[in-house]
C-alpha cells in the first residue's frame, strides 16, 4: 500500500503513527520531509509495514531495490534499542540504512547487515537524501 500524505495513516488503522508523528515533529526547526511525497526523492514511493504475526515499522521508503525504513518513537529513548517489530523488517529485508526518529538520542550502531541511526526529526530530510544519493 502506498501513501499519499500522513493522513493516509488513519485511511489504514495507524491513527497511533500519525500522532507520533506529529508529537515528534510538533514544535521542530530544521528541514522536514513533507509526507505529501514532494519531498521523497524522485521515483520513492511511501509505505507502511506489517508482518504476517503483526510486526509494524511505521514508515518504509522504497525506490528499485533501495529500501529505508524509518521508525518514529515519540517517548524519551534512554539507550539505543531497536524495537522487535523493527528487528523482524531488518532480517527480512536486509536494507543497508535504518532511521530510529526520536527526540533525545544520537546514536549509530549496525544490527546484522544494516547501520540503524537514532536522529533527531531536524536531520531526517538530510538523512533521506543522503541514502538516496548513495543509489
């Protein structure tokens, strides 16, 4: 399924990941990706995903064989721990990049195959174009 903005999230049962999302964002300077897709990088699509025994990663940006998960945690995070939803995706997918959004960690570390990177909202849209640059 395809996103067209962040509203979409409601048309598809994940009211909790748009208020996230705007919890997050809320009151944040700096650059940010417009989830209209005006701000994807050219030919990405927007997706949610949901694993058979209901794992969730909240965003998924894909173009071609390139493919950037992003998950919002709009709570404190006091140590860099990647949720088992977001665990389940990595083995399944193997993307090189993964981005943890969060308001108090800066963190890189790889999990298996991928680099997983806690940022603040602030850096998102230069992370998003800096992977999409590297394809």
């Amino acid at each position: 399924m395809v996103l067209r903005d962040a509203s979409d999230l409601f048309r598809i049962g994940r009211p909790d990941a748009f208020r996230q999302l705007l919890r997050l964002l809320a009151g944040q300077s700096g650059s940010l990706v417009n989830l209209s897709g005006k701000a994807l990088p050219d030919g990405a699509t927007l997706h949610f995903w949901r694993s058979a025994g209901g794992a969730e990663v909240d965003f998924v940006l894909v173009r071609g064989d390139l493919i950037l998960p992003v998950e919002v945690k709009a709570g404190r995070s006091g140590r860099p721990l990647p949720s088992k939803s977001l665990r389940s995706f990595l083995e399944a997918y193997r993307p090189a990049t993964a981005l943890m959004l969060n308001l108090t960690l800066a963190h890189r570390s790889r999990i298996g195959e991928t680099v997983v990177e806690w940022i603040p909202p602030s850096e998102l849209a230069r992370r998003v174009e800096e992977v999409f640059a590297v394809e």
